[in-house]
C-alpha cells in the first residue's frame, strides 16, 4: 500500500500573497532609499538591503509559481520507504529506506513544525544531499537528520506525522509508534 501527500494550492497561494507583499514593501524600501520617493536622499545600505531581499522574493516566488504546476505527490509512503519533496534536503536525499529511519520526531521551529527523521545509516544519504546541494555542511560519523514541513500539504505537521508513524508501525510491528 501506498500513500502520497498532494500540495495544497490554497495554502501554496496564501505564501505567494505575502511573498509578493513582502517583495513590494521591499520594493517601496528601494524607492525610498535611492532617493526616489525621499527627495534626493540616498541611503546605501537600505538600497543593497532591498535589493538582496528582492531578488531573493523573486527568485523564491517564481519557483513556488513553477510548482503550483507540479501535481505530483509531494511525500510518498511506500512499503520501501519515504520519498519527501518538501524540503531541499529531503528531495536531495531521495528514498529514505525505512531500515534506515531510527526515529521519528516532532519538532516546532519558529512558526512551523517539522518531522524530523533520525536517519542512522547517513553516508548513501550524504553522499546523494552533498552532490545535490553542494553548500551544505553535514557532519561526519553522526546521524543524519531529515526534515519535512507539511506548510504546503493538505494535512497539518501532527496528522503527518502519526500517519507517518502509523504506516512505519504497521510495516514493522516490532517498531513501536513513536
């Protein structure tokens, strides 16, 4: 048995409408900096502050744009393992082998809350989230951590995580649900 996880287009269009606020208060931040708006007062570090934050908001908005499109699954629970796409991490790790999760956990982090996959076996993992995501940091002879958000999915972090839990149980009998 397989279960998926789709994307929610309304929470995915809620983050676009304040994305796109925050790129337009950034934008106003420019104008106001380079003396447009302020009459003729420049004002340097507010100008390469909005600048950064704009190209970041427009970068970040015309992925989640190209996303919406994606109508695959978004987590997959298979009898072999999780296939996540919610995170970077997680899309670079690919199957994450159920053999291979240790543990399970909920973890809130500023305003959202993760599932955290405790992974004991990391080096295929590693090996697989170094060559996607060369800038990450991962450390040596410790288990691997995985996170997922169910910010964009049709189900909260909690609901998540006990189906998550429940499936993993249900494989394993010997796995007691965390």
């Amino acid at each position: 048995m397989v279960v998926e996880f789709f994307r929610n287009r309304k929470k995915s269009i809620n983050l676009l409408l304040i994305l796109s606020g925050i790129l337009l208060v950034m934008l106003l931040i420019l104008l106001y900096s380079s003396g447009i708006i302020s009459g003729g007062i420049i004002i340097a570090k507010g100008i390469a502050f909005s600048a950064i934050g704009i190209v970041i908001l427009a970068i970040i908005i015309i992925k989640t744009m190209i996303s919406l499109k994606d109508k695959s699954p978004l987590i997959v629970l298979s009898p072999e393992g999780i296939t996540a796409k919610v995170t970077a991490v997680s899309k670079a790790a690919g199957l994450i082998l159920w053999e291979d999760i240790s543990d399970i956990q909920l973890h809130k982090v500023g305003g959202d809350t993760l599932i955290t996959l405790i992974i004991n076996n990391p080096e295929p993992y590693s090996a697989k989230i170094r060559k996607k995501l060369t800038s990450i940091a991962l450390e040596k002879d410790q288990d691997l951590q995985i996170y997922m958000t169910a910010s964009v999915l049709d189900i909260n972090a909690g609901e998540l995580f006990d189906q998550v839990t429940a499936y993993r149980a249900q494989l394993n009998p010997g796995v007691a649900s965390i």
